[in-house]
C-alpha cells in the first residue's frame, strides 16, 4: 500500500487528505479496511470503483469496491 498525504493548516483546524493506493494481484478484493488515528474523520472517500463506504464503531473505515472481473 501507498500512501500520500497533503496537510494544511488553517484558523481553527487542521485537514489532512490521504490518497491510499493498494495493489492487489491474483485475488478478487472487494473490500478494504484501514484503522483510523485518534482524532481524524472522514469527510469524504471515493474511487473510480467504490460502491460504498462506512466508518465503523471501532475507527475502522471500510470501503467496498464493485467486482469488476
């Protein structure tokens, strides 16, 4: 997995967008999960095959992807 972040600060807050490229070979994924740091929240997650995404309970954000085989 890569990942590439940009932050900025700005009068009363701070935003932080990461752009996470994951590499999957000889094996259907549908879903992804990533545990989020204390404090962030997800404003927004897209993808040219995301169908759905949630941030659970537990700070873990799962995004489902189309089966595009």
């Amino acid at each position: 997995m890569d990942i590439d972040t940009l932050v900025s600060v700005d009068e009363g807050f701070i935003r932080a967008v990461a752009q996470l490229a994951f590499e999957v070979r000889h094996a259907p994924v549908t879903e992804f999960a990533v545990r989020l740091p204390e404090g962030f929240e997800v404003a927004d997650c897209s993808g040219a095959s995301l169908i759905g995404w949630k941030v659970d309970g537990e700070r873990v954000l799962r995004a489902r992807r189309s089966d595009s085989r």
